[in-house]
C-alpha cells in the first residue's frame, strides 16, 4: 500500500514537471521574456496550490476557483505581474504583495526577491495559504493576515507592491509605501465601473508616474480584514 502510494506521488511529480514547462512555453509564446520570471514559474507546484480535484487543471492558463469566492490567479497574469516589478536597473530586495489568497504568487515571489511580505484580508486563506506553503522552504516569505488597503507600515517602503485584487481607486497608504526607484503593479476599476486595468506606477524622488495597461479581470479590493 505505501509503495502504492508513493509510486503514485512520483508520476504526479513527473507529470507535472512536464506540464509545467509546457505552460512555461505558452507563457513565452504568449509575450512573457524576463528569462527569471520563467524559471521561477517552472518551479513552482501550482498544483499544489488548487483543491485536489481541479489539480489536472492546475496548469492551464486560466484563473481557478479556491474557495470562499476568491481565486487563483491567471499564470499569464501572475507572470507579467513580476515582470513588471523586476524590470528596473537594481532589482527588488523587498516586495509586498496584496491578497494573497492560496499563496501561488507569493511562493513565485519568494523564488525572486530576497524579502517577501505578503497580506490576506481573510484568515480562512491566509491559513490556507500557510499550509500550502509549509513543504516549500520559503523562510525569506512572510504571510500577514490584516487589510492590505493600508500596507504595511512596519516593513515599508518596499520596492515593488503587487496588488492582486482590483481597486475601484488609487490606495493611498500604498503609494506611500513605495520606496524610491520602485514600482507597484494592480488592477484598477475605474470611477464608472469600467473595465479593470493593469496600472504600473513608479516613484523616482517625490515624482510618481503612471501607465495604463492591458485590460485584466480580478476579484475586487476589499476593505477591512475578516
Ligand atoms: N495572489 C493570489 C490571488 C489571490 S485573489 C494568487 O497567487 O493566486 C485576491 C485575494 O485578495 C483574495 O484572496 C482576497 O481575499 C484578497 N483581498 C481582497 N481584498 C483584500 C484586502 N483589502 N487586503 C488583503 N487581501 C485582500
């Protein structure tokens, strides 16, 4: 029976490894060129990271469904994400990232950035996420439950914020906590409910400047922790 088991284990394994580097392809087919982003991504189980019976699915390019309404987020989207904040002269030593949800992002983060901090406002998956992360070895990552609407003050300024849910305005406290030279990446809304943006903005001194970017869908920034 363990033998069963862990011959089991094994072919996942494989199979996975196999099919994670079939979707690091389409990533790059796709327009993904940061060669470090790819290599993180190929490493990351994401398998790991959906509810056993969606686990064949895991490496489609497509968001996923992971309880209490909230998602994984689209790989492409993942990706292009951390492109963006890895795409300034000095690289990034210290990020935050906004909603962790199961932690897939984070664990991708953490294979890139030597300090990851990353915030969950419900604690059903900020638990989740913890124990999704266990076997992965990521002492460089920290997991805080709390609202990611005002950062985290304590560990800023970062330089580089991921928000993974899509604000209906510009989060304020989050600006402040970019560091000099950095970059935060999120999706906005717009004031009329319009479609959701992938917006990039950058600090260099006191200046901040913004670039709107491809159209995305997130679930929404919330506000308050739960
Ligand atoms: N980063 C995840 C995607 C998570 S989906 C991944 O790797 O796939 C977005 C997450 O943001 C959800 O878990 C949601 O609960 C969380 N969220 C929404 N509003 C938030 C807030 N104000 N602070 C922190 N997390 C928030």
């Amino acid at each position: 029976m363990a033998l069963e088991i862990k011959k089991k284990s094994a072919g996942i394994g494989m199979t996975s490894q196999r099919t994670r580097e079939r979707m690091v392809e389409r990533l790059r087919d796709k327009g993904i060129r940061d060669e470090r982003v790819l290599a993180a991504m190929a490493s990351v189980p994401r398998h790991l990271f959906v509810e056993e019976a969606l686990a064949s699915r895991a490496y489609e390019d497509t968001a996923l469904p992971i309880g209490l309404g909230q998602t994984i987020s689209q790989p492409f989207v993942v990706a292009r994400m951390i492109e963006l904040i890895l795409d300034r002269e000095k690289p990034p030593r210290k990020v935050l990232e906004v909603g962790t949800g199961c932690g897939y992002q984070a664990a991708v983060l953490a294979r890139l950035v030597p300090e990851v901090y990353s915030i969950e406002r419900l604690k059903g998956l900020h638990e989740r996420a913890r124990a999704n992360l266990l076997g992965q070895r990521l002492a460089n990552l920290r997991l805080v439950h709390g609202d990611g609407n005002v950062g985290l003050e304590k560990a800023a300024p970062f330089d580089g914020i991921v928000v993974a849910a899509a604000a209906p305005a510009m989060p304020e406290a989050l600006l402040r906590q970019i560091a000099p030279g950095g970059r935060m990446v999120l999706p906005l809304r717009g004031p009329h409910r319009e479609a959701q943006r992938l917006v990039l903005i950058e600090r260099s001194g006191r200046a901040l400047t913004e670039r709107v970017l491809d159209p995305v869908r997130f679930v929404p920034l919330e506000a308050g922790k739960a």
